[in-house]
C-alpha cells in the first residue's frame, strides 16, 4: 500500500508553498491517479492529520472519490493510528509538503511531493509536479536515496532542529530554554 499524509486544512506551510494544492484537491487528484496507475493488487491508506479531527470532512470525501473511481475497496481513511507504523510497511507516501516525509524517509521510504518542500531533492519526484511523475510513482516507485537522506537529516539536526515539545506542558520550559540557547548559538 501507499499513504497519502494529509495536514491540517489550514496549515501555513500548505497555504504558502503548497503549489495551489489542499486537502480535498490531493485526495481527489491521488485517488484518481491511482485508479488510473497503480497496480491492481495495491491499496491506498489516506491518513488524516490528528489535529484536523471534527474540522473536514476527508473521510467523506474519499469515500465518495473512491466509489466514483470505482477503487473502493483498494482506498482507505484512517484518522488515527502511528504514522510511523504505516510509513514502516508501506511501498511509499505522497504529501503535498508535510513533515510527515521525514517519517518516510526515516524508515527508506520514497516520497512524492506535490508541493515545494525543503526535502525536494531528496523525493522520488525531484520537483516533477506532473499526473505523468505521479502515474509513473505507483508503477515504479524508485527506491531512497538512504545515504543522501542521512546526511541531510544529520545537516537539519546540527543546524536547525531542537528537542522539545510546546504541546507537552511539563516539556515546555525545558524546550524554550533548549530554543534560546540555539539561537544564542546562532546569533
């Protein structure tokens, strides 16, 4: 199977760099590309974001997709569950721009990103936007670049990444004292 990571309808980084893309225009062009190309034996889980819960109606919308496309038994919403686990066993995602990538490629993982990413160089797709890039990554979907991807995951590490966690009240004083010692680094 192949994964489809969503993010939250509204999310900046989907709004400013997404290409035009949204969550219903990747659920419906994903669904239809993959009727058209995909191997017969392969399905396709369609993952919504946690926080988009209760705010779209994604689950709906594949599901009519999926009938119309005549795939409804090969397409599949789930709203919960590890992302970590599906990337482990599936074939490859798709995202507009998520960091749901980093979960892929994390696990050796290809990703085909539709919108502009800072991983671009590292996607199955190169950049390549196109139905035909897209066809062509169900049916031959290329394998990762694992030592490319180790080198840019210990790169954003050294450079720009902090432990911590804002949404974890005991962990926030801790990760705010980690980001201020970052950016004294920095400056």
């Amino acid at each position: 199977y192949f994964v489809v990571a969503l993010q939250v309808h509204d999310d900046l980084q989907l709004r400013h760099h997404g290409a035009g893309w949204t969550v219903e225009t990747l659920i419906e062009a994903t669904i239809a590309s993959f009727a058209r190309s995909a191997h017969a034996d392969h399905h396709l889980v369609i993952k919504g974001h946690p926080l988009d819960r209760g705010h779209g109606s994604a689950r709906d919308l594949t599901r009519k997709l999926a009938r119309l496309f005549g795939v409804e038994t090969r397409v599949h919403f789930v709203d919960d569950g590890s992302l970590g686990l599906l990337s482990r066993h599936c074939r490859g995602m798709v995202t507009v721009n998520s960091t749901s990538a980093m979960v892929a490629f994390g696990h050796a993982k290809p990703v085909f990103a539709a919108g502009e990413s800072f991983y671009e160089h590292l996607t199955a797709n190169g950049g390549d936007r196109s139905d035909e890039a897209l066809a062509r990554f169900w049916r031959f979907t290329p394998q990762l670049d694992v030592q490319r991807w180790k080198a840019f995951r210990a790169h954003m590490v050294e450079t720009s990444q902090v432990n911590g966690s804002f949404y974890i009240p005991s962990e926030a004083a801790a990760t705010t004292r980690r980001v201020v010692e970052r950016l004294d680094v920095l400056l």
